[in-house]
C-alpha cells in the first residue's frame, strides 16, 4: 500500500487549494484524488460556456433534490461541478465575499477564530482584483474582474434602483455590501479563472504532488478512532492508499457526509438501517443543509436588442467573432450582469436580498433554453436562509446519489423576505427609467398581487442557486461534526475542509467564502503540523 502525508478526497474549488498549499514546500507528499476527468471542454474557458455545461454528465454530477411539500412536490435540480476544478468549471462566476457580519455570527454562535477579523486576511490573500480599494487583494492567485460588457438597459435599471432610493456601489465586496452595480466575476481576460487554474495547474510540476482522476472514494479507511487512508475504484480497480498524516475531505457539501456515511461515520440508527456497521458516532452528518433559494421574475422589453436575440443567427456570429479576436461581448458574461444588495426592511442592519439581472430570459430555465423574443430577468434570493435541511445516503452503494431535502421556505422569516424582495424587484422595474423598455411582465404577472399569491408564485417556480452548505459544520458544541481547525470530533488523522464546514450562510455567491475556507484551513493544517 502506497502511502503520502496528505490525502486530499476532491480536486474540485477546496481540493485544488490544498493541494497546492500543502504540496508548496515541497516536503510532504500529496496525493490528491478527483472522480470526475481532466478539465478538457472548450466550452470551460468561455465564460457562456457554463450553460453547455450544467447539464453535462462529464462536468455535473446532476444532483437532485427529493419531492418536497414546499416547493409543490417538484424534483429541482443541484447541479455540482465534476473535475478538477469543481464547480468553478461551471458556476456563474459571480464572486462575493460576503458581509463583515457573517463571519462575526460565526464567531458569536462558537466558531472561535472565523470572525471577520480573523478570515479578511485570507480574502486578500487568494484575491487579484486591480481595481480595488485599500481592502482588496491585488496580488492573489484568483484573477477578478468587473463583468466589462454594458447595456443600455442594464444602464437603465441601474438609474432606476437610485430613483427607487438605493445607493450605487462600485465595490460589494468592500466592507459594505448594500447597493447596486456591476458584478464581479472570477476571470483573466474574458476568460473563465477556475480553482484548476488559479491553484491546481501551476502545482502539478511537482514531484511531490500526485493527481489522480476517475478516482471515486468508496470509503475512508480506520483502525480504532485514527483515519488511516482512503480506498477507491480507479479503472474497475480496487485502490488503497495510506495518510501517514491525514487524510483530508474537500469533496462537497454533499459528497462529504456521503463519504462520511458510507465509512461507518454518522448517524448510528441511519447507517444500521442500511447495513453499514457504525464506526464513529457524529448524529451532526447530513444536517443541518442550507442553500439559496431563488425565484426569477421576466419581462418581455423594447426598444433593445437581449440576448435572447443575439445569442442567434447573423448576431451571434458576430459575437463569438468578437469574443475569439478581442475577448469582448456576450460570450464573457455569466449568470449575472448587474447586482443588488439591498435590505427589505428599514430596521435591517444589513441587506437581506440579492438581485442578479441580466438581459435574458428563459423558455427553460433548468435547461437554460433561451426566449426567442427579448426579455430581461431579474434573480431574487434570500441572503441569509433559516430554514434547513438534510442530505443522506439512501444504500451503502457508493454510486448512488444521496438523497437531498432542502426544506426549502420552511421558516416564516424566510418566506417574507421572498415575498417582501420580489415585490421591491418589481418596484425597482416600475420606475421611470425602465419605461421605455418594459413592455409587460411575465412572471410572476401583473396578476399577482397578495403575499399569498407571491407565495405561491415561490413555492411553484423556486429553484436553487447551487450554493450547499453547512452539512458538516464546525462548531464547539456536541453536534458539530468537526472543531474549529477542522478536525473531525472524536477521530484522529481527519479533517474536512469545504463548504460542508460553513456553520452558517454567507450573503452571496459562496465560492470566494469555500477558497477562504480553504486557504485557512490549509494553513491549520500546516500549523498543526509544525506543531
């Protein structure tokens, strides 16, 4: 049995971060292993290319949620990245740190040392965004960039979110969030900047770095209450390989407590059920999920050309001309073009309601199938989400996907921000400067006025916006599944390090919270080391 100091289960955003942390000086031996391939698609680059990937078996795991009362009994999809690379092969690109507050409320409910305080310096440290202020990181590995394509209507709704009172701001991702503005999106260039690229690719030079692909965890190896390595199937083979240090979870806030559960790690009634003999008692494991949930509001516009019509016939050609000579147009943008962060009550400290409107609109939304008319869509999430959920496996097969229930609007604080944002998001369209654009509303419709009728409205067309977190939190309490460096409770030689971890939600786009995760929780593990 070939054995390495560091295991690493997951190349996807933490995975490619630890494996070039850990591997940097050169005096440990990593193995990292990836079920998914090489990041090999020419659609990866483009950044409009993530539409012809998330319904792609080679780079999306196609996730499920299980039928749920709330969401009308209906199956919605959770897309999750596959390769190294994860889900910043296929994501949205859209990048937020989140509010200072966040990380304090993490601190305040016992993740002592992940206050503000403590993880800004990580944000600065894997950020390479030129144009901001004194607090931003400008010589990191993650290339940033202001999404650089304008439109008049995107112009247009901006001078209407201030004639409904809400500030401008240039930069979200400083210490105050509120406002509206252009996104910020992970890219060099016009082109799509993945963890693959940011971390993984400028580490695999070295020797001490082994990367192995098609390489699907079975279970996690233990002799008493040490983890002691990983088996996998690689090629229809069997492998196991030795932590001589520790082996280390990156694979997801959905695949992590897989992995977990199929070792015997977990709920002790759940994995008896199944037949797995209960190897470490942890009821913490696939608890606990939160994710954002949105609703996407449409209208039908004038008087501009969307790119429901420019992603077609002679205009599109232009396009993608465009974007090969000079890495401009429509082909650099992603999920969202303009945001907004903004606070559905006046005795909000903080914005509780992310906006995401881009010139588009969908016939098929799941299968991001465009309109042939013009349209605009406006994205409206909840920042902060209380109600929660749970994922778990359904059999001790390995290859069978767990079984996920978000509980979606459970909370009645939840559902009145839904209601409360998306009556604001039509306020904001009401206002003079869009008048010569709108033509009508789509969805939800004019018709809809009452809270219940918003409701409802949510209930019936909600979907996630594939940010799963919180399944393994951390925490000093007797449920929380690791401590506050990220050591699994109760078992020596392993730690998890993802999204998993996150004990609550982050206001926005989680991937620039999971690289901080990362980066910081590569840092405790070299500490320890040392130490």
């Amino acid at each position: 049995m070939e054995t390495f100091d560091y295991v690493i289960v997951g190349g996807g955003t933490a995975g490619c971060v630890l494996a070039d942390r850990l591997s940097a000086s050169g005096k440990f031996r990593v193995l990292l292993l990836e079920a998914g391939g090489e990041p090999s698609s020419l659609w990866i680059p483009i950044p409009a290319g993530f539409s012809k990937l998330l319904t792609n078996k080679k780079y999306n795991w196609l996730f499920k949620t299980a039928p749920e009362e709330n969401t009308k009994g209906r199956v919605i999809s959770v897309p999750r990245g596959k390769g190294l690379g994860g889900s910043t092969l296929i994501n949205g690109m859209i990048y937020v740190r989140g509010q200072p507050e966040d990380y304090d409320a993490w601190e305040a409910d016992g993740a002592v040392g992940w206050g503000y305080r403590d993880v800004s310096p990580y944000f600065s440290k894997l950020e390479n965004y030129q144009p901001g202020g004194s607090t931003r990181g400008k010589a990191g590995p993650f290339h940033l960039e202001q999404v650089n394509e304008r439109f008049p209507i995107s112009d247009a709704f901006l001078k209407a979110a201030a004639q409904d009172g809400q500030p401008y701001n240039e930069d979200y991702n400083s210490p105050t969030q509120e406002g509206f503005g252009y996104y910020q999106v992970n890219q060099l260039n016009g082109r799509r900047w993945s963890a693959y690229d940011a971390y993984l690719k400028p580490a695999r030079s070295r020797s001490n770095l082994v990367v192995e692909t098609h390489a699907h965890v079975l279970r996690l190896e233990l002799s008493g209450k040490r983890c002691t390595g990983v088996t996998y199937r690689q090629n229809g083979r069997e492998v196991t390989v030795g932590a001589a240090t520790e082996v280390v979870l990156a694979a997801g806030a959905i695949q992590t407590p897989q992995i977990l559960e199929l070792s015997g790690i977990g709920c002790p009634e759940l994995l008896q059920s199944l037949g797995i003999p209960v190897r470490h008692v942890s009821r913490g494991v696939g608890e606990n999920y939160i994710d954002h949930f949105a609703t996407r509001m449409n209208w039908r516009v004038k008087n501009t050309v969307t790119l429901n019509e420019m992603s077609r016939g002679w205009r599109l050609a232009r396009e993608v001309a465009k974007y090969f000579s000079a890495k401009k147009g429509i082909l650099t943008l992603g999920t969202g073009l303009v945001h907004g962060f903004l606070k559905t009550r006046p005795d909000l400290l903080t914005p509780d309601a992310q906006y995401f409107m881009v010139h588009a609109s969908y016939a098929n939304a799941a299968e991001r199938v465009l309109d042939r008319l013009p349209g605009m869509t406006i994205g409206v999430a909840q920042l902060r989400p209380e109600s929660k959920g749970s994922i778990h496996i359904q059999s001790s097969n390995p290859f069978d996907q767990p079984v996920i229930r978000p509980n979606f609007l459970a909370s009645e604080v939840d559902q009145r921000c839904m209601i409360d944002s998306m009556k604001l998001a039509r306020r904001i369209v009401s206002q003079p400067a869009m008048k010569d654009y709108i033509d009508h509303e789509i969805s939800p419709g004019v018709g809809v006025k009452s809270d219940l009728e918003w409701l409802e409205f949510a209930r019936s067309n909600g979907q996630t916006i594939y940010h799963p977190i919180a399944t393994c939190r951390m925490g000093s309490d007797a449920n929380a599944v690791v401590d506050l460096r990220l050591k699994v409770r109760g078992l020596d030689g392993l730690r998890v390090v993802d999204a998993s971890v996150m004990p609550k939600m982050v206001s926005g786009n989680i991937q620039g919270a999971v690289i901080m995760v990362a980066e910081k929780g590569a840092d405790l593990i070299l500490e320890d080391r040392r130490a």
